[in-house]
C-alpha cells in the first residue's frame, strides 16, 4: 500500500479543550452505559457515560469514566450502587434527552418519561424499555486526571427474551442484529449499528502449521 | 411499551468464566485498540485489546485493561511508552492475526506482515496504514481485579489526511464514514461500521423552553 500523508498534531498547539475533543474523535465507536443511581436523597438520575469498558474479567467488573463530578458519581458514590441499561437502537433520543444538565433534584426518569423497573439486587431501578441492564455494586472511583473512574462490580444482569437467544455458557446472548446497540463518536456524532462477522482467534500451534504447509 | 420478559441471570448460577462471556457479550459496540510496544529487548508487540477508552479529559489519558499479564503490559511497564492505533475497517483480518498468542521474542509486525512507520515522540512504531495513531506515555498500571488497567498520556496525535477533514479546535478531524472504525462484541463477533447521525446535547434552560412553550 502507498505511503499515508500525515498530519501530525502535537497537543501542545492547540488552543485548551482542543486534544481532548481530537482524543475523543479517535477513540470510536463507544459503547454507552445508560447509568441509573439514585441519591440519598431518594432522586433517580439517568445519564449516558460513553468512557465504559470492562475492567476485570474475575470478578466481573465495568467502569465509566465521570468527566466532572456528576450526579451519577455523587449518587454512587453515596449509595454504592447503580445499573448500567444498554443504549438500543431507536432510544437515541431518549437517550441524549438523559444528558442534559438538570439540577440534582429533578430526576431524568420522570422529566424525560422514562418508565422504571425495579432491580434484583440494588436500589436503581432499570430502564424498563432496555434490553440489558447489570446491576453493579460499586467498588471504587478512582481519580484519574481530572477525572474519576467509577468501578462496579456486576452483581445481576436482567435480558430481555426477544432480543437474546439460548446460550450454553451464558444462559442467554444478547443479539446484536436485534438489539442495534448506539455508539458515539467524536463532536455530536453518534453512530448507527452494523452488520456483524465472526472472527476466530487464531492459536499460535496453528498458525505454525499453516506457514509450514505453504513452504511445502 | 409493553412490558418485557425477562431473564433473570445470578451470575453465582454460572459456569466458572460465564459471568465474563455474559458481560463481555453485553458492554458492546466496543472501539478496539491496536497497540504497538516494544520489549526491552527490542521486539515490537502488536496486539488488539477491545476494554479500551478514556479516562481523563486534562491532562488527555487513555487505557486499556490488560486481561492477564500480557505482552504489552508486560512491554508498557519495561518501558513505559506504547501507540494506539485505530482498527480501521478493512484491516479485520490483520488485527485479528495479531491476537495469535506468538511468543514473546517474535514481533506481530513482521510474522503478520504488517508495515511500521517511526512514531514521532515515542519508541514503539506506528502502523503505516492505521489512519489515526495516538502516541502515549504510561502514567500507571493498575491491578483491578485479575486484570490490569494500562493508562498512558497522548502525547502526540497522528492523523492521515485522506480520511480526516480540517477542524478549527483539533486541526484535522477523523471521518469514521471514511474510516468506518471496527469494534468488537461477544463471542467471536465484531460489527462493520454503519451509519452516523447528530445529536446536540440539549441544555436545561432550553428545555425548560421548550416545556414552556408546550404548555402554552
């Protein structure tokens, strides 16, 4: 292949605010955690945090990333508890509606009209209308820059029938060709869903033996 | 709406490592990082890691959690720098061959084939034809859980010029219509970039005017 023409970009010549909104447009797609808290004053919050990964395998546990401290950070952080509810095609406006900056004693399920399920194991209740929902227990918020990492660990996942299928291992895989999860991106792009395609991992024993065939 | 059926998951009920693939399967659309390093001995490691995002806005950081004690964990903490390439659509296969469990002493660049091009403020290389590389300077590796969470400062910011367009705040913007960025979900699948649209955040006051403005 032909060689790139670079831009190069050193942060440092931007004006403030410029990196993060570059970084931002080059860490896509993200996923959303659709999160739900509730205040010890008894305040349901939900907002989308699109800074969501994995961060440990055993326990299982997500974390997202609060930029500013927000209410989802102050209410976990309080009560040790919130749900993250997976962000499906068609609750993008819904969704975004969760993100403006209401004050503290307004709760986004009612100014929004967003209908409650009540959890197993925590006090947040779900987003009734979304497929997934984890129902974590908080086990740290770390600072990071001038961040926080909010850590949860996964005490209970809820999955809608339709939208999953029967599996061995996980008793049910939620179907991504019918859930059509929202992603963000940079600036105020958001992105639709895919197609899908399986990969396999390829062990090293058997990338050793392909190369050999081929010398043969 | 309707209400939902749903399936309850304790993930005391699962098979050792169910817990994992449930919410693996569930923290989805999911930005895959292709990580570059090199050992202290000289070997450039070239390896995939889908628990990627931000986690501070100033100064910028990224990270990736390190599921196991990894080559580029392993490399990151040796020598404290590393690059994030973007997994641009097309390269699925090569991204893919680069999660081969090779041994330590052999670079995934030259057993995948894959083409280097020098960073400019850090060792590792880049990958020649990964349209946005983020070179990033290890602030911390921190044990969470059985995994470890790699976070590095981006230092410098290189971006091709045929899929990025001139932006005012960060200089180029990437396209991800141009790029169509991969991202990784449960099992063995990853999703094909589909379509974008806009959404602007809606701030309180103008909702309240709109609110207003309905009830008139």
């Amino acid at each position: 292949m032909g060689v790139m023409t670079r831009h190069e970009i050193d942060p440092a010549t931007l004006a403030p605010g410029g990196v993060y909104k570059l970084v931002n447009a080059c860490v896509v797609p993200r996923a959303i955690a659709w999160v739900s808290s509730r205040s010890a004053d008894g305040v349901d919050n939900l907002a989308p945090h699109s800074y969501f990964t994995v961060v440990s395998v055993d326990p299982p546990m997500i974390a997202f990333t609060s930029v500013g401290w927000k209410d989802s950070a102050a209410n976990i952080d309080a009560t040790g508890e919130f749900v993250v509810n997976m962000a499906a095609g068609g609750f993008e406006d819904d969704i975004n509606a969760t993100s403006t900056d209401f004050p503290a004693g307004i709760s986004e399920f009612d100014a929004v009209g967003i209908e409650r399920e009540p959890s197993r194991r925590v006090i947040p209740p779900r987003v009734a209308q979304s497929p997934v929902a984890l129902e974590c227990r908080k086990v740290d918020i770390t600072p990071i820059g001038n961040c926080h990492l909010v850590i949860g660990e996964v005490l209970h996942v809820a999955i809608d029938e339709a939208t999953s299928e029967p599996d061995p291992v996980t008793q049910r895989h939620p179907r991504p060709d019918a859930i059509h999860p929202l992603a963000r991106l940079g600036r105020n792009e958001w992105a639709h869903f895919g197609t899908t395609f399986d990969l396999k991992r390829v062990p090293y024993r058997k990338w050793l033996e392909k190369q050999s065939s081929r010398g043969e």
